[in-house]
C-alpha cells in the first residue's frame, strides 16, 4: 500500500507542481481525443480531397481581389461574348467577366455555408439542450414547436419568408438559418437525454456542479460528434438552397454575383443552347463544392463512429 | 485482517446521517393520457442513524430499493416524502445554495466505473474539477493534492494526463473513488462499488476503502449486493426487502443469530466451500419477488416464507428492538431463534 | 397498437393548429395590403376603407385567424387576388400534373436505388460498391436545376429525342404517350434528388441486416446465399423503406417547385412561383398550408408504418 502521509509529495507530483498548470504539464502522456478522430479522418482518401478542394476555394475567396482578372460588376466586354484569350470564361449578357463574377460568387456561397451553419447551431444546441436537461413542460413545448418547424416542406417556407421579408444576402442567411435550427436541437436534445443519464453526469450532479457547467463542460463534448456531421452536410445543403433561390430569383440579387444567380441566365433557350459558359461553370462549380463539403462530412461521420475499433 | 469489527456505541454520539420515514414512489403511467395508475414504491419507509466513524451495510436482492435510497440521500432522487438529517439538518429543507455546500461532506462512490467517468475529461480534470467548484481551491494547490490523491489510491501521478479508457476497470474505480474523496467528505455512500469487477480486483478495492476510512476518519453508508463484501466492511448491517429495512444488527450478530426468515434465507444461499459445515437445513424460497408497484398485504415477505402464518397474511410487522440484545432491530411475528 | 396510433393523432392536432397558425402569421407579416395592391389607384381612400371593412382586413388578427381557420374547414381558402378564381379550384386543377410527377419521381428513386443498394450491399467493399457509393452522393449533391439544365441540353437541345418542356406537344394528339415523353426528364431531375441518399440507405440496412446472427443459422444449415438474401434478409432489411418513404416527401415538394418551373411542368409547383412572383397572398397561403398538409400527413404515415412494422409496438 502506498504511504498515506499527506504531507510529504512525491516526486512526481513536486515536478508537476513546480510552475505548470493543470492542462499541459510535462511528463504527461497525451492521447487527445481529437488526435484519434484526425487520423481517423485521413484515411478517407475523399474526405481528404475534399478537404483539399475546399480548402482552395477558401483561398480562391479570400484572394478574390488579387486573382479576379476584372472587377465582377464591370462592364468589361462585349454582350455574352464567348471565351477568349481576354476573358477565359467569356462574358455574360451583360458585358461582364464571367470569371471573375465566378471567383467573387465563392465568397457568398461560402459565406451563406458558414455563417447559416454557426447560427443555428448555435440556437439550435441552446434550445436542444435546455430541452433534454429540464425536460418536462419545457421539452414538450419545445418538441411541439420543433414539429410544427419541421412540418413545413423547406422550399415553399423559404420561398414565403423571402417574398415576405425581402430578398438579399443577409435575409436568406437568417431565413436559412431559421429552417436548420429545429433539426439540430432535436438531435442535441435526443443526445443530452441519452447523456443525462448516464453514471459520470449523474457523478457530476453528486459533485454538486451547476446545470450549466454539467450541459456545456461535461454533455455537450460528448454529444459533438451527430452535431459536427450535421453541420457539416447542413453546410452542403445551405448552399444548394441558396443557389436554388438566386436561380428562382429570390436570393442575392444581381449585381451581385452568386453562382445561383448567374445560372438563371440558364433560363433563357438561346443561353441554354448556344452560351454554355454561362451556366455550365457555375454549376459545375456548385457541383464541386458541395461535393467537397459531402465527402468532409462522410469523412468526419465513419472517423467519429463509435462502432469503429479504432485504426 | 478479518472482518473482527467493534460495533460502535450508538448511545455515544449524535448520528452523522438521520433518515425518517423515507418514501420513494415512482409513479406507473398508462393509457393514452399518461394517467398515473399506481406507484411503484421502492423506498417505502426507511428509519435508518448512521453514526460518524462506522460503516453501514445496506444489503438486499435487486430491486430492493438500496441503491434508490443512496440516490435519494445524495439528493440525485427526489424523494417522495420523510426526512434526511445530515448533522441535524433536513437535506429536503434546504436551498440550493446551502446544498451545494453540503455536498463538499456527501459524497457517492458507484458502481460502474466504464461510466462513471466522462470520457472525454482528463483525470486530472476529472479530479481536480470538484476541488475548484465546490472548495475554490486555486489551480496548483489543487493539481498537487490531484497527484498525492492518485498516489493514495494506488496509482501513478503520471496517470493524471491519461483519459479514462486507457484504464482497467479496477483503476478506474480507484480514480473514482480518489475524486470522492479529494473533497474530505465525512459521508460517503458507497453504492456497489466492486459488484462490476473481477472478484481478484474486489478485495483490493474493499482494503483500500477501509485504509482511506481510518485514515481519513470517513463514515461509509455501504451498500452492496454480495454478502461478503457487506460482511467484511460493514459495523453493522441493515437487510432491506421490497422498499424496507427487515433485520438490522451489528455484523457479528447478524450472521451468528439472524432474527428474520429473509435474512436467514440470504446467508443459506450463499454456497459453503465445506461440504462438513453445509447447514443441512437450508431455508429456500418459494416464488419470484413481488413487483414493487403492489407490495404484498401484510408482511411483504410472508408470499415466499416458509414460516409464514395468517397473522403474517394479515398485519404487517414493525421494525422493533430485540428486548435482550440491544442494537438489534427486525420486523417478523415469529422470528427465528 | 391502438393506443399508439391514437396518441399520434392526439399529438398531430396541437401541431396542426401550430402550422395554421403559422402559416397565417407568415402571409401577414408581408407589407401592402390587398386592397392597395388590386384596386384601380384611382380609387378614394374612403372606398377603399370600406372596402377593407368589407373583406374584413380591419379586424383584429385572432379574429381574422378564426375566420380563416373556419374558412379552411370548410374548404374555403378564398380567392386569389391575381386571377380572382377560388383558391381550391385552382389548387384542384394543378394537384393532378403535380402527383403524377412526384408519384413517378418516388417510383423512379425506389426503382433504381434498391436494386442498386443490394447489389452495393452484397458486394461490399468491392470497387462497384465504392463507385456507387461516390456516385450516389453526387446525386445528392447535384443542384437539381443544374441537373434539368443540363438534361434538357443534352437530350431535348443537343440529341433532341426528347421534349424540352411542358406536359405535351403542341399540336400534338395529347395523348398519354406524349404526356409520358414529357414526363421523362423532370421525373429523372426530380428522382435523382432522393435515390441518392435512398442508395446508401438500402445499402447500410442491407449490410446490417446481412451480418445478424440469424442469417448465419440459415447458412449454417446450407440454404444457398441467393436464397438468404432475398427471402430472409431482404424482407427486415426492406420493410424499414416503408417507414421512410414518408421523410421523402418534404424534399419532393421542394424540388418539384423547381422542376415544375424549369420543365414548365403545369403543376402546384408552377402555381407557387406564380404565387410568389404576383404577391397573391390567398393563393400563397392555400399552397403553403397544402404542402404542410402533405407532410404532417406523410410524417403520420411513417409513423403508422413504423408501428405496423415493429411488433413491440404492434402487440403492446
């Protein structure tokens, strides 16, 4: 049996003492969690693609000033010229560069992908979780709204909301952001049920910690994984809507450049036929990146699979 | 070391731990409007004075309601009505503020160690965590007392980086049972601790809880589902059926002389390696447990009593004192001996 | 059981309410009032308070949700301001075109995606499994507009065998060939949404089903695979598609609004953009509350299904 002294440390425990906090001290063996699921992810040969590509079109965005050849709103060219040596992707009917109109269109798109998402997970992981935790009336209010929220098929609500509070980037953000916030907390909401309990919340409750530092240091972390994957595909699905809305003309508005909007010139059977550079790049470009986002969040759902042995 | 245990004085001190008449009912719900149709009554009137310094044992058949009265002491139960006295004070009186204060003196051991451990938290985090929140204690002082603690139960301080399933089941006990105890409690319920480990593993955890009782003079409510573990630690041991206590004695008297029919039918259950001290007589029982949703009238045992008789059938017996030997207390009309 | 599917409609009513009521808040949040917006501008302000006062726009907002609520029961979804006609008949006269499409679309999606989904399932692991798997996932991630675009350049513009548009031939004998021609291309747009994720679905039941236990004392008796796949596992690894079936519905809705528009596919989804672009709030309101309709009623379904299926609901 060990000493029990209280008084004397052991040598161990002077070394860590001496000038290191809690979290990183030396001599401390470190398996993180996240390290696992990292490498677990690197063996999806398309999640890591897709990360790739993503990861470019990250850059293409931030350096849209520096590698757009015009500016996206110029007039630059002639009507609906095809591509040339001047404009690699021809123009579009208005006279501008298609090209640089592509490049600009990935900061909204990812924008929209990003930003929608942090929101209602945000709400969404909020509302789930005071409903799991406190259960009760308040759970089965919140179930109810939540229902009514998913009743609704989310193209027609989008469409309504937009005719109704105006089109624009920021609106079909928040509108977005509106519809995704009920699947979240739902899924948060089964999640902290599920935690709540088990034996180490139970423990925490014993310890006495508040609900608060029970919900978001102890229940929250295990319930990331079913988040993280939502999140992701909700990106991907995010900017599906979005584009299908500035198609139909109910999103961003020209002149600003979104790649939805510029495939409405597709509308028109002369641009159909004989102008394939002004709506095949945007699609195919659409194409890309939700792919890309698809293949992450497939990667991140097997890496965080708990039926997995681990690598 | 045996089980050679002293029964403590109960006329020496005030008791550290007081239940009155505990009740936990958890209501049943059926129908299409979740109509309360009855109550499943898993603590059905508890008296039970745990004096500091003494273990008791709580033992019983699943579904007793023990480990529902442990939740309920600790406050994770709500309990449906009585008292819970922790140095005088009504624990279901109090506000939440004053509860938390008490917590730093109640504390719980359990029984499954794969889950009683977050799995994403270091343990130096699962440690040191309490420390912070319940006595504030700064960063260092409480990572050097996380280490000295880890020493205590038996484990490398280096360990403290590590995360939970990088340990055994028995070592994880052990961290659970080091976070117990870092906030010097002077109750801790121990609710199954060694029932989910090997039996090689079980005695080592039972010594080390006795170690850190005498050592740090702690008060174990213990509750367990093997006798032999309830034997070897407890003082003195309460027998609990259907939601309530039976038989209630010190150790030695309640294996040498058991008063109740149950009691006797649990130590006959219990396998004797030598086939020459076999009681030849052994008590059996007839029948499955009653659900605890509708008791049985009268004495809730008397269904699968050998011994039982109409007045059995009729009248339910109360926990009273043997009148001869003091400390021993057990409900049963006729009771053996 | 009955108690089951009791309780679910019980609980299905509360959230009626909730969408007719949200519904009717989202029409009256838009700016503008009707009476501006239909009425010759020459009008006086007095004629035109009174009449708002007749259509009853002055009252307060319960009592108009009442008397749209009592309205709807009826059947009554008012008249659309565009083109004055009852809202129920216009909505009648596009349901058909609409259920044809999404009707084929499902049947479409099931067809080539179970099929698909065994065969990836069986094979798993092998390098048609992995194509399908990636290919399944570029359905989904395939703008469906991009998709009918594209589908009508290479089939109606550039091979030209196929119409690019509307539900028959101009001049044409109007009959159900035509119309069927004329439903090929949107009903591959609009299935392709769903078979996608159909493909994986079938796939994992499949292979989860696959690897139980009693599979393995079928074969361990010496039943050939074929018959292990399809008489045993195919029927519990099948069933569940039932249940789901149900979840499709909401996407359907949403897509064939944009399949209805770029194959100019005279369905409910044309009348919502029509809608949409004319701020015709009755007819807004009428097709919004069907749609929810649809999926309440889809999402009871799957939950009716559900109950069928697994036999501790059923026997509880």
């Amino acid at each position: 049996m060990p000493s029990l002294n209280l008084e004397s440390g052991t040598a161990a425990s002077s070394e860590l003492v001496a000038g290191s906090s809690a979290a990183i001290a030396p001599g401390f063996e470190r398996e993180s969690y996240w390290k696992m699921i990292g490498q677990r992810f690197v063996q999806h040969k398309l999640a890591v693609a897709g990360m790739v590509v993503l990861g470019l079109l990250i850059l293409i965005s931030v350096l849209a000033p520096w590698i757009a050849p015009y500016d996206p709103n110029e007039i630059t060219g002639a009507f609906a010229a095809s591509p040339s040596s001047q404009h690699w992707l021809g123009t579009d009917q208005v006279g501008r560069d298609v090209l640089s109109r592509l490049i600009y269109a990935t900061r909204v798109s990812l924008a929209v992908g990003v930003v929608t998402v942090l929101l209602y997970v945000c709400v969404g992981t909020i509302v789930g979780a005071i409903a799991g935790y406190v259960g009760g009336w308040v759970d089965m209010l919140i179930n109810r709204i939540i229902d009514v929220f998913m009743s609704f098929p989310s193209l027609m609500v989008i469409l309504v909301l937009v005719t109704v509070l105006g089109t624009g980037l920021s609106n079909i953000i928040i509108v977005l952001a509106l519809l995704g916030w009920p699947a979240v907390a739902r899924l948060v909401r089964g999640s902290v049920l599920t935690l709540r309990q088990t034996e180490f919340v139970k423990a925490g409750q014993a310890l006495g910690f508040s609900a608060p530092r029970l919900i978001f240091g102890h229940i929250l972390p295990n319930a990331m994984g079913p988040i993280l994957v939502n999140a992701t595909f909700g990106a991907a699905a995010a900017i599906l809507s979005e584009s299908s809305l500035s198609f139909l003309g109910m999103g961003v508005q020209p002149p600003t450049a979104s790649w939805g909007n510029m495939l409405n010139a597709a509308q028109s059977i002369t641009a159909l036929t004989s102008q394939p550079w002004l709506w095949i790049p945007p699609g195919l470009i659409i194409i890309l990146s939700v792919l890309s986002i698809n293949f992450i969040g497939d990667g991140i759902r097997d890496a965080m699979d708990p039926r997995r042995t681990s690598a | 070391m045996s089980a050679m245990r002293m029964p403590i004085e109960e006329s020496a001190d005030k008791p550290l731990l007081e239940l009155e008449g505990v009740h936990k009912y958890y209501p049943v719900q059926k129908g299409k409007f979740s109509k309360t149709v009855g109550q499943i009554k898993a603590v059905d009137g508890i008296n039970l004075q745990v004096y500091p310094g003494e273990t008791v044992g709580l033992v019983g058949e699943s579904g007793c309601g023990k480990s529902t009265l442990g939740r309920s002491i600790i406050g994770l139960e709500e309990i449906t009505s009585g008292k819970v006295l922790f140095e005088g004070r009504d624990l279901t009186q109090v506000s939440n503020t004053e509860m938390r204060k008490l917590r730093r003196d109640i504390q719980m051991i359990f029984q499954d160690p794969y889950s009683s451990l977050n799995p994403r938290k270091r343990i130096v985090d699962l440690i040191t965590e309490p420390l912070h929140v319940l006595r504030g204690i700064s960063d260092a002082e409480a990572l050097q007392q996380a280490s000295q603690l880890m020493e205590i139960v038996g484990l490398s301080a280096q360990g403290l980086g590590k995360y939970p399933h990088e340990f055994s089941g028995g070592q994880r006990q052990r961290i659970g049972i080091a976070r117990a105890v870092a906030l010097k409690p002077k109750l801790i319920i121990c609710d199954e601790p060694v029932s989910a480990l090997d039996v090689s593993i079980q005695a080592q955890i039972l010594n080390l809880l006795k170690e850190l009782q005498r050592e740090f003079n702690l008060t174990y409510l213990f509750i367990g589902h093997g006798l032999g573990s309830v034997k070897y630690m407890s003082n003195r041991i309460a027998v609990m059926y259907l939601g309530k206590v039976v038989e209630l004695a010190p150790v030695q008297t309640l294996f040498s002389s058991p008063r109740h029919p149950y009691t006797r039918a649990l130590f006959d259950a219990y396998p004797i390696p030598n086939p020459h001290l076999r009681n030849k007589e052994r008590m059996v029982l007839e029948g499955d447990v009653p659900s605890p949703a509708s008791p049985p009238q009268g004495c809730r045992f008397h269904t699968r009593c050998p011994l039982a008789s109409s007045k059995c059938r009729e009248e339910e017996p109360i926990l009273t004192e043997d009148t001869f030997q003091k400390g021993h207390l057990y409900a049963c009309h006729d009771p053996l001996g | 059981m009955l108690n089951y599917v009791l309780r679910r409609l019980l609980i299905a009513i509360p959230v009626l309410f909730g969408v007719t009521f949200l519904n009717f808040v989202l029409i009256n949040l838009a700016p503008g009032d009707p009476v501006d917006m239909y009425v010759n501008p020459d009008v006086s302000e007095e004629d035109k308070q009174l009449r708002r006062e007749a259509l009853g726009l002055n009252d307060p907002f319960m009592i108009r949700y009442w008397k749209w609520l009592a309205n709807l029961v009826q059947g009554d979804l008012g008249h659309s301001f565009s083109s004055f006609q009852p809202v129920t008949s216009l909505i009648a006269e596009r349901i058909g075109p609409t259920l044809l499409l999404v009707g084929a679309s499902i049947l479409f999606g099931y067809l080539i995606a179970i099929p698909i989904g065994i065969y990836c399932a069986v094979k798993s692991g092998s390098k048609f499994d992995y194509l399908m798997s990636t290919t399944s996932l570029l359905g989904v991630s395939i703008p469906n507009f991009f998709l009918g675009l594209g589908l009508i350049y290479i089939f109606g513009v550039l091979l030209g065998v196929l119409p690019t548009g509307g539900m028959s031939t101009m001049g044409g004998n109007d009959g159900i060939g035509d119309t069927l021609t004329h439903l090929i291309l949107p009903t591959i747009t609009l299935g392709t949404s769903i078979s996608g994720g159909m493909i994986r679905y079938v796939r994992a039941s499949v292979i989860e089903v696959l690897g139980q236990e009693y599979l393995r004392t079928a074969r361990a008796k010496g039943v050939r695979e074929f018959i292990v796949i399809h008489k045993h596992a195919l029927k519990n690894a099948l069933i569940p598609l039932i249940t789901i079936a149900g979840l499709d519905i909401p996407v359907l809705i949403g897509g064939a609004v944009i399949t209805e528009s770029i194959f100019q596919w005279n369905g409910m989804g044309q009348l919502t953009i029509q809608a949409i672009f004319s701020r015709d709030f009755p007819l807004l309101m009428g097709v919004n509350m069907l749609a929810a309709l649809s999926v309440l009623a889809a999402n009871l379904w799957s939950d009716m299904m559900y109950a069928v299926v697994d036999p501790r609901i059923k026997y509880s």
